[in-house]
C-alpha cells in the first residue's frame, strides 16, 4: 500500500513539472485573448492572464526573462501574482512561448516578447461603470482599481443616494488629495476634496448652467469647468445608434479656496459653443474646444458642428484670462474633443472625429496628438482601431496614458494602458488585465472617464451628510 | 371520518398555493422569471453574494430562475411557504407551545402568499424568515444546555444572519430571547444580554460592511423588495405576526380546547383568503399577459383573450392591436382592419403608449415596425429603469436580437454567450451564435425586420408617431404592418382625408376600412358613381343605418351604443 502511494505520488510530482512534447509548431503568434502580444508593460502591472481562442483541452505558456515560470491551464493562463512580480521586476525582455494541445496534439506558437518598461505606471485607476445606454440610468459609481493588482473597490455608488447621478470625476494630476466630482439629483452638489478637507458645494447658480466637465489648475487652487446644457438625439439606421450635443455651452473658472466662480465672457459668448477646458501643464494657459453655434432644425446640422482646439492666457494669480484666443488646431474638416496636455508640458492628446463632441458614440473618433514643442499633429495610429477612440488620461510622470476604446464590441467601452517612450512614440496598447481574461464577456457596464491616480482614494459616504456649501458668482 | 388537521391542512395549503401560483396566477412567474438572469458564473455568484443578504439574493435567484415553468415556480413557492409554516410550527413544539393552537402558525405563511401576489416582494425575504426560524430551531433542538455554547451560539448567529440573509437576523434575535425564557432558563439573562449586545453590534459594524446603502436597505440587507424605498412596516408586520403567533401559541390559556382547532382553521383560512384577496391583482396579471404573449407572439392568443375592463389600460389596446395588425384572415386581410374597433380604442394612444408609461410593450411594436434602432432603445431604457438593478433575460435576449437583425454582431455576441450561462436560454443562445450573416439574411423573422429598417437616417421622436411611421413608410411602401398602423392612427385620429389617400393602394380592403370610407362618402356626400373604391352593400347600409338612428335619436350615445358599439362609425362620432 505505502508502495502504491509512493508510486502514486512520483507520477503526480513528475507530471507537474512535465514539458509537453511539441507535435508541430505554428509560424503564427498564439491567439489569445486579451492580446498582450508585444506590448509593453510597467513593473508594477497585475499578471496578465489570457484564454486561448478557439477550442483546446490544455494550454501550456512559458515566460522567460530573468527568471522562468511556467503556467498550465484547461484553456486559460492564470500566473500566480507572486510570481510574476518576481519574473516583471526589472526593465528587460519576456519571452512567452505558447503551446495549446488541440486533438490530442500539441502546437507550439511563434514565441511573442512583453517588454518591461523601467517607468513605472501610477498606483491605479479611477473610473465610472456605467450601462452604455441612454437616458436612464441606474446603479453605477466610483471605483477605483490598483494596477499591481486585480484589486476593485468602492469610492461612492448611487445606491447610497438613490436616483442619483455620479459623474466628472477628476484630480489633479492624479492626486487623491485634490479629487472633485458631481452627485446630479436630490440632495446633489460637487464633492471637492483638497488635503484633508472634503466639502460638498452647490454649484448652481442664476447665470449659468450646470458646471459639468472639471480639470484641476496644477496648483489646486482652480478647477475649470465647461457649463452645459446637453442634449441626446438618436439615430435610426445601423451605423449609428445616439447623438450628444450641447445646446449651449461656456467655460467658467471655480476658485477653490474663495468659493467663488469667476465668469469671463470671453469663454461665454452666444456664438460659440466652449467646451472641454484644461489647463496645461504650467497652469499658465486654458486650453479648450471651441465650435461656432449652429441652428440644429435637421439631422445634417448636427455634422455642420465642427470644435476646434483653442487656448487662452491664464493668469493664476489673479484668476483672470487673456483677450486673445488662439486656434491651435482648427479639425482640418473634423472636429476636436477632449483635450488632454501631458504633465510635463510636451503633448496635448486629444480625440478627432467627423463632427460634434461627444465622441464615445462615434466609430470614427481617433486619438490624435500634438507636440507642443514642434507643432506638428498627428494621428496615433499605433494606438487606433476601426472603431471608437474616445476619453484618456496621461500617467502624473507622463510616459503612461489610458484610454477608452470599443473595439472589443462597439459598444462596451473598455479602458487601455500605453506606454510613450522618449521619441513620443507609443507602445501597442493592452487592456487593463483582470483576473478571469472572460472578465469583460460577462460585463454589461462600460469603464468611463479612466483617470490615473497617484495613490488609494480614500473617501468616507458620511461626506454627503454634510450640508451643501453656497458659492459666490464673480461676473467679469 | 376524523381529519387529522395536522397531515390534512398543511397538504390541502401546498395544494392550494401551487394550484394559485401555477395555474391563476403564472403570468406573475413568468414575468418575475423575464426580470432576472441567473448565471451560473463565479462572477455572479460573487458580484450577488458580496453584500449582506446576499446569499439568500443568490439562493433566491436561483430558485426564480424554475419560473420559466410555472407548474415549477408554483411547486417551489408552495414548498417554501409550507417550509415557513413548519419552522414555525417546529419552533412552537420545541418550546411546548399549545399544540391545539396549530393552525395560528399558518397566518405568516398566508401573509407572505399574499405579498408574493405584488412582484416587487422577491423571494429574498421568504427564504430569509425560513432560515432565520431554521437556525434557531437546530439551535433549540441542541440538548446542551451550557450557558457557553448557548451564549457564543446566539452572540455569533446574529451577525451570520445578517451577512447571509439580511434584516431577518432580527426574528433570529426575538427567537432566541423567547427561546431562553420560555425554555433554556438557566443564565437565561446572561444569554439574552449577550445575543442584544450582538444586535448592538452588529448594527454598529454595519455602516462599514455595507457603506453604500442607505439606512433601511442596510438594515434589510438582501434585496426583499425590488425598490429601495422598501415598505420597511410590511417586514416588521410580517416579522412580528411570527413571533406573535409563537407567544400566542406558547402562552395564551385557552379554554375550550376541543373545538379551538377547528375554530381556528376556518378563522385562519377566512383571514389568509381575506390577505390574498387584497394583494390579488388582476389588472397586473393581465399587464403580465400581454407581455408574455407580445413577446412570445402568440398573437391569437391575445385575440382570444377575454378583457373585462370596459376601458382597459393602453397597454391592453397596445397588445391587441399588434396582435390584429399581425395575423390575418382566411383571405390574407389584416385583422386590424377587420375588426380593430370592436375592442375598446382610445385615440393614438391605442397604438403606442408614451415611453415614460411604458417601455416593454412599446418595444414590442417598434421591433415589428421595423425601428430596430429605437426597439433597442426603449428595451434599454426598460431594462436600466428595472427598480433592483437586475438585467433580465426579457431585455438581455431582445438586445440580442436587435443588434444581429442590425449587423451589430460583436455586441450581439457579447449578449448571447452571457445567456449561455443560463439554464434556459442557453440553446437558444447557442442557436443565434451558429447562425450566419446568410442565415439572419434567411430567417423569416430577422430576415424580414432586418430589411425593413430605415434605409436612411432620421431621428425619432415618440410624440410624432405618426410622423415616423409616414418617414419609414416612404422607405419602405412593402412594410404592410407600418401601413396598416399608419391606416389605424388616421382613423384613431377621425382623419378620414389622409386615411382615404392612402388606402388607394389597397386590394383588398379589410371590413373596417370599408366602414370608415363609406362614412367618408356620407360625410362628403360623394354619390355611388364617384366612388373611387367600391364598399361591399351590407357595409353601406350598416354606415347608412348608423347615420339614420343617429338622426332619429338627435345623437344619444347611449341609444346608439346599443346598436353600434364595436363600429368605426359609433367611434368617429363618440370615440370610447
């Protein structure tokens, strides 16, 4: 008996460390899913496991770098996070070699190569999951998710606010210390945290309309918002499913520690639709989409409304803006949405689509990119797909951006991390690992609004018991 | 012959709630069924189980799931009910409860049936009381009577309750206060301040398991009601006529012992028929009719469908028209047309409802009509409006759909191996994914919405329906369904000139649309000669005789009704 344990247990250890035996090899690379194929990757990214495609009893992977670790799966690759911390640690080179046993025989795959960047990417993300539906809207929130791990959790979910909505969240440059975000509805208000203070203020005003998209002056002391009033259209035909547009819109500065939102007609005149403001990188400028206000009666007005990127002189002292607005990039035919600048002052990605601003519904919205030191524009090819391109962020030391993308399905939007080396060429962007690569088939929520952040976000709900702060209105 | 009440009432109740639920009340199951989709995936388990009271959610879920079958769904409902009842009647045992007093325990299981009539009380709650009672009594039936075991057990189950069932933990906690005074009496006071300190507790700790919910649904925990503003006084009633019923079982003297039984019964039976009659709701049942038949287009089932109401809700037009709008007769001629107005009709609100009083059945016609686009919207909207933020397979299955129809085959895809997950929807998943862009091109019913989707864009505006259907019309003049809806809105509508026009291109005209034309040729006073369509003779003198007797009686709707209800002519001049 204690023989046949014995036996038992040599063919048990052995067949675990067991190499399959290559039947053929496949000049092809393995298809998996998600593809993290020749990408490239921070030290400080979750393992990423994948699913072959197609059918096959057994899937054997080897990566090798520095060291070597060897997964075996039923059809998908789970690495052990241990380990792959180890295997990802330095800057380098990782070898993957695949093998799939497919009717009994197994192939061997062209090995494919995940380079590991020495910049290391920013704690996590923060985003909103949302349905990607119309009007209504039920449960969706805040979460956050640590890159170095499948770790999710909670900041805010509307459940605690019933009928409530959650939007615009922002920080500045990532920092949990400076976040702001908007509660629409009964007992809403935008929830500003700077330091240890987090207040809930009351927006509104007699002026203008809601203060919708923020971003954070690199000081902390602004935020900028565009003010909109928006509306949704839906389309009858295959290709295209909804609309967005603003009926009006204007930028307006909030000055944090006054409480105060400073108007400058400047950015509020009736001719123009203003929108999408950022402030760069210095906090001496105010970059935004501009776009000439067209009377909508039929469906081809929507596609007459082409934004052009634009900016401003801003003076962080005193809160005041320039009298000259510069087009730096007028669409060339198409239209500019969200204008993103780099931290460190080079770049201003932005998204570019035949018209409008709302481009998440649009297949053809591509990222774009223009190199402030240059002035040269130009499409991101090695980031685009056939289908949308849409909101981004870039990494507090800049050489990491996230991006939303449908290209999975064209519909559920998903987020994708790149790296940008020192030529401003970026890597082949990969989708956010999850621990169970059929993660995303299952989900029915979109990840919208992905923003970097530099730390774990700590917020406590016992904020919205506090009452709604007024501001004041300082009308240039 | 002597009735055992004991064997005979529990069974004759089980009987009596699968007959109910299978048979008079199914429609309930099937839509309660349509408004979820159980997964059988770790994510869903995990995403269900995460929150206090989840795993009765989860347990709950899956139990739902069975009401595809009603004949199923009845049988488990009965099981759980009669389950309730015999915890309750275990625990009043085990306490040495009065045992004459037997019937008292199938009141709270009454009331839950009765809850279980409104749609929005989920099964949560039930499974919750049960194995709330259940732990107790395995906690009863322990023969140790250490203070120890006794005081970690009821420290300890509170909060394990809670996290397994939500606010039931409540009934655990009164349970046991009853439970160590009326029997366990040793250190009793030690054991009862120990198992109110984990009430303490646990509601201290609660805020931190569960941050964000607001104060009721944390307190409830699992999802016992589909909208968060819960009826949080129902609960607590229900909760307290158990433990009413125990202490009256335990401790009230009766005197008269041998005919209580049988009082009893009948007094119990009186009372829970009473409940249900309240909760019953026919109207719901009907709405959930129509729904079931619309989407499984079993058309002449609606047709046959008997209406009491003599002014039934839109939603009861809406399906009936569809339904005549989709099936003909032996000559190929749209019932719509035949017979239309012998149902009660109200304007153009007969043909569609207004998206913010219904999405579902609203979605149904769009779909038909061929606004695949718009279809998809209103099933969205319906779906995201759900109170419990489930995703039903109602919504998940017609998302499918109108994304393959639409060539939208990746989202489609997307939708169809999450319905592989399902017990009963994973064949039909599994069929859609086979099929090919030339088999979707080929289907009759795919194949055919699939062609008659807009050709060019528009956008669509639900307060202009009828202006829709004349964009889509001009798209496609073969889409006889649009045609036959644009024919309907002009009648609802008494516009006799744009109806007349378009039915030119008719060849065979339907009874109705006879009617309607020849009370145009009265009206305008054309002459037989200068008729541009000829009206069958018993049509004329039908519209001829109507004109007369409105004369004769200086137009007294009521006389007329008489006679002439169910006609276009008796619409146009008094509608419904």
């Amino acid at each position: 008996m204690k023989r046949l344990i014995l036996f038992l247990l040599i063919i048990i250890i052995s067949g675990c460390g067991h190499k399959p035996a290559t039947s053929s090899f496949c000049d092809q690379l393995p298809e998996i899913f998600p593809d993290y194929t020749e990408i490239t990757i921070p030290k400080n990214i979750s393992p990423l496991n994948f699913r072959i495609k197609g059918n096959c009893t057994k899937v054997y992977a080897v990566f090798k770098g520095d060291k070597e670790l060897t997964v075996k799966g039923k059809n998908k690759i789970i690495i052990p996070v241990g380990k792959w911390k180890s295997l990802i640690n330095k800057k380098g080179e990782i070898k993957v070699t695949v093998k799939v046993k497919i009717d009994g025989k197994w192939i061997e795959y062209k090995p494919y190569s995940i380079y590991i960047s020495d910049d290391e990417i920013d704690y996590g993300l923060c985003y909103r999951r949302i349905f990607p539906g119309y009007g209504a809207y039920n449960k969706m929130g805040l979460y956050q998710r640590e890159l170095a791990t499948f770790n999710e959790s909670v900041l805010i979910e509307n459940t605690i606010l019933p009928g409530s909505c959650i939007n615009c969240h922002s920080f500045a440059k990532g920092d949990p210390q400076k976040m702001q975000f908007h509660i629409r509805g009964k007992n809403g208000g935008t929830v500003i945290r700077v330091g240890e203070s987090t207040k809930i203020v009351n927006l509104k005003n007699s002026v203008t309309k809601s203060c919708v998209y923020p971003y954070w002056h690199p000081s902390g002391k602004y935020i900028v918002y565009s003010v909109n009033e928006i509306k949704q259209i839906f389309h009858n035909i295959p290709d295209i499913i909804l609309d967005v547009y603003d009926l009006e819109s204007d930028i307006v500065i909030y000055d944090v520690e006054k409480k105060e939102l400073i108007l400058h007609p400047i950015l509020m005149k009736d001719t123009q639709y203003e929108t999408f403001p950022v402030f760069s990188a210095d906090g001496k400028k105010i970059f935004f989409c501009s776009a000439d206000s067209v009377k909508i009666s039929t469906l081809k007005d929507f596609t007459e409304i082409k934004y052009s990127l634009c900016s401003i002189n801003f003076d962080p002292k005193t809160g005041n803006v320039g009298d000259t607005i510069t087009t730096l990039y007028n669409g060339e035919g198409a239209s500019v949405a969200f204008p993103r600048p780099s931290y460190d002052g080079k770049y201003i990605m932005f998204t570019r689509s035949a018209y409008g601003n709302f481009t998440i519904w649009h297949k053809d919205s591509d990222l774009w990119i223009l190199d402030l030191r240059s002035n040269k524009i130009r499409p991101l090819n090695e980031l685009n797909s056939d289908d949308t391109e849409s909101y981004h962020s870039w990494s507090a030391s800049s050489n990491w951006v996230v991006f939303s993308s449908r290209r999975n399905n064209g519909l559920y939007t998903r987020p994708y991390l790149a790296h940008i080396d020192s030529n401003g060429v970026f890597s082949k962007p990969f989708i956010l690992p999850q621990k169970d690569p059929d993660f995303y088939i299952g989900m029915l929520q979109s990840y919208n609004i992905p923003e970097f952040v530099t730390g774990k976000v700590d917020f406590s709900t016992k904020i919205l018991e506090q009452p709604r702060e007024v501001i004041s209105l300082q009308q240039n | 012959m002597k009735i055992n009440i004991k064997k005979a009432f529990p069974l004759f109740f089980g009987i009596a709630i699968w007959v109910f639920f299978a048979f008079i009340y199914k429609y309930h199951l099937l839509y309660i069924e349509k408004m979820q989709m159980f997964l059988f995936t770790k994510d869903y388990f995990t995403e269900t189980v995460r929150h206090p009271g989840g795993f009765g959610d989860y347990i709950s879920r899956f139990l739902i799931q069975f009401y595809y079958y009603p004949a199923i769904g009845g049988a488990i409902l009965a099981l759980l009910l009669c389950s309730l009842q015999k915890e309750i009647f275990i625990f009043c045992k085990n306490i040495n409860g009065k045992d004459y007093l037997y019937p008292l325990t199938f009141i709270p299981s009454f009331f839950y049936w009765a809850l279980m009539c409104n749609e929005n009380f989920t099964l949560t709650g039930l499974i919750g009381l049960i194995g709330a009672i259940w732990i107790t009594n395995i906690y009863l039936r322990n023969k140790k009577n250490n203070a120890v075991f006794r005081g970690l057990f009821s420290f300890l189950i509170i909060p394990v309750i809670w996290l397994l069932f939500g606010g039931t933990a409540i009934v655990t906690f009164a349970l046991i206060l009853i439970a160590e005074f009326s029997i366990k009496k040793k250190y009793n006071i030690i054991v009862s301040s120990l198992t109110v300190i984990s009430v303490i507790v646990t509601a201290i700790l609660a805020p931190s398991v569960s941050p964000q919910v607001t104060n009721s649904n944390m307190f409830l925990g699992g999802n016992y009601y589909r909208y968060t503003n819960i009826p949080l006084s129902m609960f607590v009633l229900l909760w307290t006529s158990v433990v009413a019923v125990i202490l009256i079982v335990k401790y009230i003297p009766i005197y008269n012992k041998k005919r209580i039984s049988i009082v009893l019964t009948v007094a119990v039976i009186c009372l829970g028929v009473c409940f249900i009659a309240k909760e019953y709701n026919k109207e719901s049942e009907n709405i959930m009719f129509y729904i079931d038949h619309v989407r499984s287009r079993d058309w002449n089932g609606i047709i046959k469908h008997k209406i009491t109401d003599k002014k039934p809700s839109p939603i009861f037009t809406n399906s009936i028209n569809l339904a005549l709008a989709m099936s003909k007769n032996e000559e190929g001629v749209s019932l719509l047309g035949e017979r239309a107005f012998k149902y009660y009709q109200n304007g153009l609100i007969s043909l569609i409802s207004k998206p913010e009083n219904d999405w579902v059945v609203s979605s149904e016609i769009l779909y038909n009509l061929g606004f695949i686009n718009e279809a998809q919207r209103y099933v969205f909207e319906a779906m995201v409006i759900m109170p419990d933020n489930q995703t039903g397979t109602f919504f998940i299955t017609r998302l499918a759909e109108t994304n393959l129809i639409a060539g939208r085959r990746r989202v489609a895809e997307k939708y169809l191996h999450i319905l592989k997950n399902t017990l009963f929807y994973h064949y039909w998943a599994k069929e859609r994914l086979k099929m090919s862009e030339d088999d979707v091109n080929s289907d009759p019913i795919y194949g055919h919405l699939r062609k008659m989707q807009p050709k060019t864009d528009f956008l669509f505006n639900p307060d202009e329906f009828v202006r829709m259907l004349k964009i889509i019309f001009i798209q496609h003049p073969d889409n006889d369904l649009v045609r036959d809806y644009l024919l309907m809105a002009f009648l609802l509508d008494n516009n006799l000139n744009d109806f007349a026009s378009l039915i030119n291109s008719q060849k065979t005209i339907p009874h109705q649309y006879q009617e309607a034309l020849a009370l145009l040729y009265e009206i305008n006073s054309i002459p037989s000669k200068n008729r541009f369509i000829k009206i069958e003779e018993p049509i004329t003198k039908e519209v001829t005789h109507f004109i007369e007797m409105y004369g004769k009686n200086s137009g007294d709707a009521s006389v007329l009704a008489k006679y002439f209800w169910g006609t276009y002519c008796f619409y146009y001049t008094f509608r419904y």
